[in-house]
C-alpha cells in the first residue's frame, strides 16, 4: 500500500512539474488610434487589423521564453487629438503593457514617441508618415510603411511627368501630417518646374471650403495638393465641382487614399481627378495580401480602408522579436526588434537604423467606376 501511494505521490509530483513548466503568460500589447470622431473608421480598420492579429496568435503554440504565451489587445482611442494620444501613451506606459502598435497619425505619434522612449516602451506605428517621427533619434521608435518624403516627392513626379501639369495650389490642415507631405510636394513640384499659384490652410474639423476653393480657382491651377485626410478631402471635391473646376486635378497622400473617400464624395465627378499614394503596395501586390484581405473581409466586413494590413504586420513583428529574444520584457526584445528580418503579409520587414523600413513601396491610385484602382 505504501509502495502505491508513494507511486501516486510521484506521478502527482511530476503532473505539478510538467504544469509549471507550461506555465502560461500574457502579453500585452497595446493599440491606440482614433476610434471616435470623424476620423473613426481608419482607427476601427487599424484595431481591426492588429485584433486580427492577436486572434491569430492565440491560435498558434507560441512560445516565449520556455512559455506558453497568451495575448491581449489592449485598445485606446486618441481622436485624432493629440493630448488625448499623449494620454494613450502615458496609460499603456503606467500600464506596462509589452509593446505598443500605433498611433495612426502623426500628429499624435509624435508627442506620443516621447512618453513610449522615456519608458522604453517599444513603438511601431502602421500609419504615421511625418519624417520627423525617426530624426529624433529613438531607439524604441520603427515605421512600416514609406514616409512622406517618399510620397509627397512621389506625387509631384507624377504631376509634372505623367500629367504635365504646370500650375497647382496647394491646401494642407495644419497637422503635423497634412503641413509634412505638403512641404515635400511643394518644394518637388517647384524642382520639377511647376508653378505653386495659390498656398491654403484649413484644419482637420473644418468642412467648408468655398472661400479657399475660390480664391484658388482666380489662380486658374490645373491641380490642387491636399495635405490631410478623407474627412476633408470628401466635401472639398463637392465643392469643387460645384464651383465649376471640373477638369481640376487633385492630388494628395495616403490621408486621403482610402475607400471611404468615395462615400465622402457623395458622388462628386471630380473624384475621377483624384490621384493619390499610399506608401506599400496594392493588396494584390502584397506577398500575402490576397489570402488576408479575405480573412479581414470575413471577420470584418465593409471596415476595411488602408492600414489594417500594417497593424496586422506590426502586431507579429513585436511578437517575433519576443520569440526571438525569448522574452516579452521591452528590454530585453528591443534590440531584437531592431534586427528584425519577417516576412509578413505587407511585405518582408528589416528596419534601418533609424527605425524606418528598409526598401519601401509606393503606389498610386485612381478611381474609376466606383472602385479605388492601383495605377502602379
């Protein structure tokens, strides 16, 4: 009897080593874009993309560190705003959270990158394209998309060689992103020849733009830059057609080259003008763009814009430099993280020393028939 339950004492022992040895843990990771107010379905379609992602993890036998890791998304909204992303940062900071995908604009990536470095919280945005971003000099701070220098210069190389075009105004909102890629456009349309007749401001609330619309249209462009988002961009080509500018390009970066911009738009015929960039390339381009924008489509039906993707890859990319590392402290995998070789749905990633990605994409598109169509 004794020699049974020493035996069962045994087997109780080894059951308890093996369940420690299996031991779970959770893995934070932290989210924040603008979920609420006008700009709401590009921070819905990044959440998507990086939920989409934690949802797949947890599918996976992923091992840190000897452990079973379980995810978590914890997901903030900042509006838009950029005290309410500062805000975002310093909870998921306090929160202490394993890493942070975000935040989707520049202007409150920006301020946010200063409380995630005084932290040593790593930070991956999906979206933000402002160059400032990087030339801070952070080490916790990456870009997974191409930055405004390459799509504002992007953008003016195809107005003057592809369309020939010679006069154009320029609009922007005053954010940190609409005042960046429209002083890259401005200063590589000029290198290019082209003449800026008419410089304008708005903000990023405002939906009324007849006064700047018309004093532009006394400078008789050929086109017109905005700098800013879809919010803005929608009512502007309605009021552009309506003051007559039909044949008036319009041009502007991936603040505006979304699938929303056609509902915005209310059926204005001067969407057909529009030709804008998106840093990476189409979704059929990308090396799992196809097979994911299925998925995406299945769980998250009508949401999709431009970013999710991004946040998809940013997510994993966190993930891998834990996997890597064998651990999920920031300070231990952050190095890694700079290291970073994946090959994701976007593309396969590997980060210069800056932080920006290595070898990005571009692509321009147009719309015609109702759909958003890649021109490159």
């Amino acid at each position: 009897m004794q020699v049974k339950l020493n035996m069962i004492v045994a087997a109780a022992a080894v059951l308890c080593a093996g369940a420690v040895q299996a031991e779970d843990i959770t893995v934070r990771i932290g989210h924040v874009g603008p979920v609420s107010g006008s700009q709401a379905h590009y921070g819905k379609d990044n959440e998507n993309g990086a939920r989409m992602a934690v949802d797949d993890l947890n599918k996976e036998n992923v091992m840190i560190g000897g452990k079973h890791a379980k995810f978590e998304l914890v997901a903030e909204d900042d509006a838009a705003d950029p005290k309410q992303g500062t805000a975002a940062a310093t909870k998921l900071c306090d929160q202490k959270v394993n890493g942070v995908v975000g935040h989707l604009n520049s202007g409150t990536t920006i301020p946010a990158s200063k409380i995630y470095n005084a932290c040593g919280m790593p930070e991956i945005t999906p979206s933000a394209t402002n160059p400032a971003l990087t030339k801070q000099g952070f080490s916790n701070v990456f870009r997974l998309l191409a930055n405004d220098n390459a799509l504002g210069s992007g953008l003016a190389l195809y107005a003057a060689d592809a369309l020939k075009l010679k006069r154009i105004a320029i609009i922007d909102d005053r954010t940190a992103y609409g005042q960046g890629v429209a002083s890259v456009f401005k200063k590589a349309a000029e290198a290019r020849g082209i003449e800026i007749v008419s410089e304008q401001y708005t903000n990023d609330k405002a939906t009324d733009f007849m006064s700047i619309l018309t004093a532009i249209k006394s400078k008789n462009p050929d086109g017109i830059f905005y700098g800013g988002m879809d919010p803005q961009a929608g009512p502007m080509l309605r009021q552009i057609e309506t003051l007559g500018m039909a044949n008036v390009k319009f041009f502007g970066g991936d603040g505006i080259c979304t699938e929303k911009l056609m509902e915005l738009a209310g059926g204005a015929k001067t969407l057909g003008n529009v030709v804008c960039a998106q840093g990476g390339v189409s979704i059929a381009k990308m090396p799992g763009g196809t097979e994911w924008k299925k998925r995406y489509d299945a769980k998250y039906p009508g949401d999709f814009q431009v970013y999710s993707p991004y946040t998809y890859d940013a997510t994993m990319v966190l993930v891998d430099a834990m996997k890597r590392a064998g651990s999920s402290d920031p300070k231990v995998y952050l190095p890694f993280l700079a290291k970073t070789n994946y090959k994701g749905v976007t593309t396969t990633v590997q980060f210069e020393a800056d932080g920006e990605l290595k070898n990005p994409a571009m692509t321009f598109y147009a719309y015609k028939d109702g759909k958003q169509i890649a021109l490159n």
